[in-house]
C-alpha cells in the first residue's frame, strides 16, 4: 500500500467578518506563568492586531510562524523539559494552533459553534490530527463555543455502540483554553429519554423543565458519545441556539482580508493558549508522576476533565529491549480503558496502530487481572500497547460509571525484558501471531473509519469551502506548515485494491444471503451520504470557481483591453479556486474527490457485509429494513439537495 503525505485537515465552519483590515505589530510580551514552576521564565514577542492599514494574510501568516517559533523556544526552556519532550514541540505547537483554527472558525456561527473530534475530514490512511487533553479515543467528542446567556438544546439519539454519554457546561472556554474548568453536568445514567429513547437537554443559564443543565457564567459545552465496540455506530447529536433567530447564511466566502482578520485573532491568542494547553501540566508541576507506573485513581474534575470519572496516570521510560507490565484487578464500572500518549501529553496516534484498549478490547487472563504490555516491539501476547518507537510517554487510565470499589493503589508495574515476557505473565496467556495481530489491526483501522463516516454530517461540506479559503489566501503549503497535515494518507489508486476482509464477507453472503443483504441495506443511508457530499461540494466549487471567473471577464471586458480579458481567462487554470483546480479535486482529491466518495461508499457497504452480519432476518423484517433506509436517503436527499442549491445560488449570486 502506497502511503502519501496529506494535505487536507479539518475545521468548523464560520461567518465571514466583513472589510476587516488589520496591521501587525510585533512587540515585546511577559507571559504570565500558569504555576510557580514556571515563575522567571522569559517569552516571546506578541502580536497586538489594530485596525490600522492594510495587511495580508500571507503576513499575518509569517506572523504566526514566528510566534509558533518562539513558543518552541519558550517551551524548550521549561524546567521539566527533556529531549525527547523538545523533539515533539514543532509539531505540537501546530496542534494547538490547528485546534484554536477550529475553535476560532467556530466562534464566527453563532448558531452553529461546534467542532467535532476526530475530525470527520480525515483522509483514509491517516492518523486523525491530535489535540492536546488526553483525548480518549473512544469518544467522538463535541466541543460547543457558547454564550454565557444563551439557550442550547441538545437532541441525542443513542447509537448502537453507545456505552456512555456525557455532557459538561466548561467555565473560561474559548480555542485558546480547551483545559477549562468543568461546571454542571450530566450522564447518560441521569438523563430521562424521550418516546423514542432518545434524549433532550436543556443548557442554559435559566432552569427548563426535563433534562437541564445550568450553564449560568459558562462559555463552552463538552459533549462526549462513548463508544467501546467499534464496529458498531456511534449516537448522532445535534446543538441548536434556541433564544435567537438562527440568521447565518449556509457559507459565507473568506475573503483575502476576512481570512487575515482570523489568523490575526489566533496569532493574537496563540500565546494564551500555549500558557493554557498540556505540555504546562504533563507532567503537572505540582502533581509528579512516576517513572514506569502510574498513581492510584483520582477523580477527574479538572483541566477539563470529566466529572464522575476516575483516572490513573504515569510515564514509561524504556531502554531498548525492555517492557513494562502493568497488572490491573478486576474493574466493575460501565466503561474503562488505557492509552498511551507523547512525551508532551498528546495520544500516541490511535487508528493504525494499537496505543489504547479499553475494557472490551483488552484481554482478562485466568486469574481475573488484566496484564497490560507497554513495548517497543510486539512481543506476541495480548494487550500489547505500541510506543511506537518512543522510549518515553505518558500512560492514562480511566474509568466511568463504576459500579464497585475503585482500586484504592496503583497499578503494579513491573519492567522486564521483552525477549522474556512469557516468564512474567500468566503459564496459560494465549500466543498472538503476527497474523493475528495483523488481523487486529485491520479491524481497527477499518472500524475508526467507519465511525467517523458514520459522524460525518453537511457541515463537512461547509468546513471543506472555508479551508479552500483559508489555503487561496495563504497557499496550501503555508496551511499545512502552520496548522500541520495528517501523518499519511493511502492513495486512490491503492484504495481501489484496498478491500476489507473480503473473504468474510463473501463467506457471509454464501451463510447467510437475507443477514447480508440486510446489513447492506442498513448501510445504504450511509453509503448515499458519501456519495452525495462530495457531490454538493463539486457544486459548490464549481460555483465559486464559475463566479470568480465570470467576474473576472466581465472586469476584463470593462476595460477594454484584450490582455485583461485574456488573463481574466487564464486565471481560472491558475488560481488555487479555479475551474481548473476544482475539475482535478473533483476527480483526484484523496479526501474530498468523489473517487474518494465512491470509495468510502464502497467501504461503508464492505462493513456492513463483514461486521453486521448477524440474525437472519424474515422478508417482511428486510421489507420493513428497507423502508426505513429509502426513508432516510430521501430526507437526507431533500434537505442536502436544498442547500447545495442554496449554495449554489449564493455562490453564483443570484
């Protein structure tokens, strides 16, 4: 399989701020220290956005890179630092400017102020882009930007993977303090469902009747849709403002001056975000942490954590050769899991490689514990987490709905060679082939792709255009320098030939012909959705790209000089938003072509033949199945449809 580098990321859509104009000026800034450790340190100049002159994005962009340069120098020099922490700075200090990207994009739709993660534009192939707090791979999480006097209605409908659902009002949150402190919550065991088992909550600052969680003075929400199976799918939410008017056009264009005034905002607050991000707490100053173990479990209401939840962490630090085990007992609770992160506190990445288990995941040995192997190198037993070739990194445990005692010490840890593994383990622990593993791995990787297709919803489409915007003002090669790519992407062409576990679903079809067909129709809504958004998108593109250049001629024709008209015409080959540019994403985009669509189509219904197939289902039952998916295709249709045209005419201008 050939693996590229990748260029498309993921953010949330905004509205346009209009005729915004700034000037850069680079100063001198003293950073106030968030603990006493940090007390003396020097930092870096600031950038203090007026609205005086007139300054591109592709200045404000330098801008940011310095910043971002600085900040790694400011980092570095921190007393806790290590070379191993130093080496992932760069690429960490993109993260968070990646994530206050998102948060800031927003900030700008007041009705819709909503970021997702992982991020539903990841490209196949590739490790979904980090953001720093220890995110748990098993949620797919929402983080809402709310006013402190507005009214939020929320609407979960519980997928069939669903373990645990958990929503948290955040005090100070803004893009540049994700880590802020929780305020009232609630979980899925607290909630009252609906009819139709689905769940209504209410957040605001007044109390509703039903569901309600006071959200007086808080400024974020945090939404997390816990999902421990895989291969099952995750609940759909949706977020409305309800107390005013939602009056945000579909998408408004970022203009050259629209797209300075937002990255003058983040280089502005990039500095406040450092000062508030994980590297300033992994390992917290005030809270160390052993070396190759972990700490007992602690409740987790803190720098944005979970209330009602519990924790344990630690580090590991290996020489080559060596292993650490940690033995964990028995754990009574709803939901529990272990991952590893970086030296700087992101999660190792999670899709293709085996960083993290959570409690159906893992393996119990005979004696009722769970032995949790941290290598290298894959040693050929269950529960083996990957360093990834990292000599050191954190470990995070964490459990939610506990339905026992927690452990009250931590975890017994033990290091010892790898090459002996077998000695320190359980006589009866099952040997794992590399062919297993490989199989294991297949599964996850395929399973993650598909839950993040199954999250996929419009906005994508919205999101795509604005960082279209983002990348024409600056250049892609800028975008990616500042706000990072994924790790890797699988080419189109390998994808074709890239099919999951073929012969199990083959196999399927021949056992159990009406299980199979079942499942396929079960996956046709999905299926439609990924053919149908790159669809619109192409649409939207065209549009744009159509717009430009009509406005272009016309300006050319207007002039009457020839060489105008001509250059008008032969920009549309040229600019990055061109018809040109739109006509090779539409058919060669590894993520947003709809070659890609067709595959990912392709791949949702090769799911659904390997994994869904379960009961055989009477003809009156796949009857009634069928219904149900022609339902759901023709409203998907009918409302996508309307706002591609909605897009479309806005575009075109009419």
């Amino acid at each position: 399989m050939a693996v590229q580098r990748a260029t498309e990321t993921r953010t949330r859509g905004g509205s346009r701020s209009h005729g915004t104009l700034i000037a850069v000026v680079v100063g001198s800034l003293a950073l106030v220290s968030p603990s006493p450790a940090l007390a003396g340190q020097t930092t870096s100049p600031p950038v203090m956005l007026t609205s005086a002159g007139s300054t591109s994005a592709i200045d404000v962009s330098n801008v940011i890179a310095e910043i971002q340069n600085q900040l790694i120098g400011v980092n570095g020099a921190l007393p806790f630092m290590t070379p191993e922490r130093i080496a992932e700075l760069p690429s960490y200090i993109r993260d968070i400017s990646y994530f206050q990207l998102l948060g800031t994009l927003a900030q700008m739709n007041p009705t819709d102020p909503t970021v997702r993660f992982p991020y539903i534009t990841t490209e196949v192939g590739g490790n979904p882009i980090q953001i720093e707090g220890q995110a748990n791979p098993d949620n797919i999480f929402n983080f809402v930007f709310t006013q402190p006097d507005g009214t939020y209605v929320i609407h979960f409908a519980p997928g069939s993977g669903t373990v645990d659902f958990n929503i948290t009002s955040q005090y100070d949150f803004s893009p540049s303090n994700v880590n802020s402190p929780p305020g009232d919550g609630l979980q899925l065991a607290d909630l009252t469902p609906n009819a139709d088992g689905s769940y209504t909550i209410t957040v605001s600052p007044t109390p509703h009747e039903g569901n309600w969680i006071d959200s007086d003075g808080a400024t974020g929400i945090w939404i997390r849709d816990t999902v421990h199976d895989w291969t099952t799918s995750p609940g759909v939410v949706t977020i409305d403002r309800t107390d005013v008017a939602a009056t945000d056009p579909v998408y408004t264009p970022l203009s050259d001056s629209d797209v300075a005034a937002l990255l003058g905002r983040i280089a502005d607050e990039l500095p406040e975000h450092n000062l508030n991000s994980q590297v300033f707490y992994t390992p917290p100053p005030n809270l160390p942490t052993p070396d190759n173990g972990v700490i007992p479990f602690i409740p987790t209401n803190i720098n944005g954590g979970l209330p009602g939840q519990f924790m344990s962490f630690g580090n590991f630090n290996l020489e080559p050769g060596q292993a650490l085990i940690l033995r964990a007992p028995e754990i009574d609770a709803t939901y529990y899991n272990i991952q590893l992160s970086d030296p700087v506190g992101r999660l190792l990445p999670f899709q293709y490689a085996q960083t993290s288990l959570n409690d159906i995941q893992s393996f119990q040995a005979s004696d009722g514990n769970t032995y949790y192997v941290i290598s290298a190198t894959n040693p050929g037993v269950p529960n083996w987490l990957d360093t990834g070739g990292l000599s050191s990194g954190g470990i995070f445990l964490r459990i939610q709905g506990p339905e026992g005692p927690i452990p009250t010490g931590p975890l017994q840890a033990e290091l010892v060679p790898v090459a002996d593994i077998r000695d320190y383990l359980p006589a009866d622990t099952p040997v794992v082939t590399p062919e297993q593993f490989a199989a294991q791995l297949e599964l996850r990787a395929f399973s993650l792709e598909n839950l993040l297709s199954l999250s996929k919803d419009s906005s994508w489409i919205t999101t795509t255009l604005q960082i279209d915007d983002i990348k024409a003002a600056i250049g892609s090669g800028t975008f990616d320098q500042l706000f990072g790519t994924q790790d890797s992407y699988v080419s189109l062409a390998d994808r074709f030939t890239d099919v999951f576990d073929p012969s199990t679903a083959v196999q399927n079809i021949i056992n159990n012909p009406l299980g199979s067909m079942s499942a396929v129709v079960q996956s046709l809504p999905q299926a439609f959705k990924e053919l149908e958004y790159p669809l619109i998108l192409a649409m939207a593109r065209g549009a744009r790209a159509l717009a430009d250049t009509l406005q272009s001629m016309d300006g050319g024709m207007s002039s009457g000089n020839g060489f105008d008209l001509f250059s008008a015409l032969t920009q549309s080959f040229t600019d990055p938003n061109g018809l040109a540019s739109v006509f090779a994403q539409t058919l060669f985009d590894p993520g947003t072509s709809i070659t890609a669509g067709l595959l990912n189509a392709r791949d949702a219904i090769q799911f659904a033949l390997v994994t869904g197939v379960h009961d055989t289902p009477g003809l009156w039952q796949l009857a009634t199945e069928a219904q149900e998916s022609l339902a759901q295709i023709t409203a998907m249709f009918s409302h996508d449809f309307a706002m591609g045209m909605d897009l479309v005419d806005q575009l075109l201008g009419f």
